[in-house]
C-alpha cells in the first residue's frame, strides 16, 4: 500500500472558494430559477481588448502556416515579451533577464514553495489570499506558518515578526488597501536586518491612483536584495481566462549561503514547467502596446467605479469601509456580525453572492469581501436588492 503525503492529511479546510461553490450550487439546487449575482470571485467580466483578440487571432493563423509555425515556448518566456515588461511596466528598474513568463501568479505561487526547504518559517498577513498558506501546509510546513496581524487603524499595513520567507500582497487581497512608500520601505528594510525574503505579490498594481503608492516593490532602494515579485495579466487586462503572469527573481538575490536564488529558480522553472503557450504571450505583447495599456487602464477604472458605487451604498448605511480606491475590492467591517451568516443571509435573501472574510483568516471574522469584478447592470442590481434586505 502506498503511503498518503502527510501534508494533505495535516491540511485539513477546504479551498475557500470551493465551499462558496458548494453552496451557490446548493441555492440552485434548491431555486432553480433564482438569479444570482456575484460580487464574490474576483473573476474579470469585460470582454478583451481589440489590440489583444487581434493579437491572438494573428498569433493562430501564423501558427497555421509552416513559416510561422513553432513548437515548444521557451519556460522563461519569449524575450521580447520580459523586454517590454521591463521597459514599459518597470521602467527600467528590473533588468528584463530577471523576468519570468508563467501561466499566472497562483502558479507561481505554488511553485515558489520548492525554493525553500521543510524547516523554512513563513510569515503570511491576516487575513490574506488563501493560497499563500494553502500551498505552505502541501508543500510539508504546517506547524511552520506565522500569522501577521493587521489593525484597520493602520491601514492594514502588517506587524511584522522575523521569519525566513514573508509575504505581502499590495494593493491588498481582501482588504482592498494598498501600502504607502514609507511601509514599503519600512518593510524592505525588516527584512534586509533579519535577513528575509520578501515574496511580494502585486497582482493590482494596475489600480493604484495616485504617486505616493508604489506599483512595484522594486520602486524601494534595496528590494533587488530581499524581493520576489509576482504578478499577472489576469487583473490588469482580463486575463483570467488566458492565463499569463510573471516572477522577478533579481539576479542580487542570495540564500544564506551566498547561493543564487534565481539559479535554483531557473531548475525549478524549468523542471515543473514547459513554458506559456505563443498564442498567450502573442495577446500579452497585445496588451502590452500603448493601445492595449489604454484599454486596460479603462478596465480598471470601470471595476473601480463599480466599487464606489458599492462603496457609497455601505456607507449611507453606516458600515465602516475600506478599499476600492487603490483595488477592486472593499472590506465591509460587520460591525461584530459573523461573516459567514451575513454570507449566507445575501446569498438566501438577495441572491447575491459575496466572500466571508473569516476565508481569509482569523482576523478576518466579521467582515465581509466584495468584488468589483462585475457588470455595471450586476452592480445596480445588486444595491437595488440589498436595499430591500434589513442588512
């Protein structure tokens, strides 16, 4: 008989937003002819850019043609591709060799977990984006998993405890709060005098309005010493279903041995992976032109007023909001209500569906996440219907 992992029989809760399925799937059991809106996932609704089906659907007929035709992607990515990330999206501030093109940050997420060992201590925020210490616990490190607790009062920005890897994610998942300049580097400098690698996740930079919020962790003297970015084209231009992000792993950053992180990087990029499919670089490159930046930025900006609409029905009821400013979600504080219950009274009420924020942690009970990744008709729908509800 073949020995179960142990890390899966440690792990023991259920992916937050397979028991969201489970009981929207249950509602339709139930009512079948019941409308829902979801103002939960944060699953991009827009249709793509013109730039980017263009860019696609050239990319498919070259791939037609004997020519045009070509095999295998290289598992760093096409290198005019990380060229123009690191031009247009770092101006100049990552070197482009550091860049790595990956079907998306969850991914990478997952696959950053085989750089360090058993006995590595994590530090992850609460409440935070459930993969982070999902893939800590199956990767063999329950038991190694710190909590950051989190007050509204600052912003959200963590308390930080030494720990070997810390993650962060800005402009924050759940709480829709992105960190300033100076809790930037206040956290960078954490981690260079503890010796710390940061694994930063700025998914939504794309939503940052204003200067003094920073859109990369690299925008900090001394990141390229401490820092892993990740990020994805899923939220910026929609994405989701096309399936690219990238890692930079600066080529200055070392374990405690002096040994190269991004070397062992690359064997684990190559080993687990066999690169982004052209068709999918072919639309980034798409989106990455001044047209597609234009669109995407629309985009974002159209998610964000879905947000502050949202954002405007809760505070004419009196609820303390944070968020959708700099992100697409708001943080609803309860006001010492649970979040499930006020999940499932949305959900059996309105028809709406939401994210208890207790799924992002502890420190997460008693607010509620919702997503701006919506209709501009889903969004007045949704006010309309929870108006008529004693929420």
């Amino acid at each position: 008989m073949v020995c179960r992992n142990r890390s899966f029989a440690q792990h023991k809760s259920d992916y937050l937003f397979y028991e969201i399925a489970q009981k929207k799937e249950h509602l339709q059991k139930q009512e079948p002819r019941a409308k829902l809106i979801n103002l939960g996932i944060g699953d991009t609704t827009e249709p793509l850019c013109l730039p980017v089906t263009a860019g696609l659907v050239k990319q498919a007929e070259a791939l037609g043609t004997r020519g045009g035709y070509r095999g295998y992607p290289s598992s760093f990515g096409d290198k005019k591709l990380r060229d123009t990330i690191a031009q247009k999206l770092y101006q100049g501030n990552v070197c482009a060799d550091d860049i790595f093109i990956s079907d998306g940050a969850k991914c990478d997420v997952g696959r950053l977990q085989h750089l360090f060992g058993p006995d590595t201590t994590i530090a992850i925020q609460d409440p935070s984006y459930p993969v982070y210490e999902h893939t800590s616990y199956l990767s063999g490190k329950a038991g190694r998993v710190d909590r950051l607790q989190m007050d509204p009062e600052n912003n959200f920005f963590p308390k930080l405890t030494a720990a070997d890897v810390i993650y962060i994610c800005s402009p924050n998942n759940p709480t829709g709060v992105a960190y300033n300049r100076e809790q930037l580097k206040q956290l960078v400098d954490f981690c260079k005098k503890n010796g710390s690698i940061l694994i930063f996740d700025a998914a939504y930079f794309s939503y940052i309005r204003g200067d003094d919020f920073p859109r990369s962790i690299y925008e900090i003297e001394g990141a390229q010493e401490v820092a892993i970015e990740i990020n994805s084209f899923s939220k910026v231009a929609g994405f989701t279903g096309i399936r690219v992000g990238w890692s930079v792993v600066p080529q200055t950053l070392c374990f405690d041995d002096g040994s190269s992180v991004q070397a062992d990087w690359k064997k684990i990029v190559t080993t687990f992976f066999n690169g982004v499919s052209h068709l999918s670089q072919a639309a980034a490159m798409a989106a990455l032109s001044d047209e597609g930046l234009q669109c995407a930025k629309e985009q974002c900006d159209y998610y964000l007023n879905n947000c502050r609409l949202l954002r405007d029905f809760f505070l004419e009821r009196k609820f303390r909001v944070f968020g959708g400013v700099h992100a697409p979600y708001l943080w609803i504080d309860l006001d010492g209500k649970k979040s499930w219950e006020i999940f499932d009274y949305l959900l059996q009420k309105a028809h709406i569906i939401t994210t208890p924020g207790v799924g992002f942690g502890a420190a997460g009970e008693g607010y509620l996440r919702i997503s701006g990744f919506c209709s501009r008709l889903d969004v007045t729908s949704a006010i309309q219907r929870m108006s008529a509800t004693s929420l």
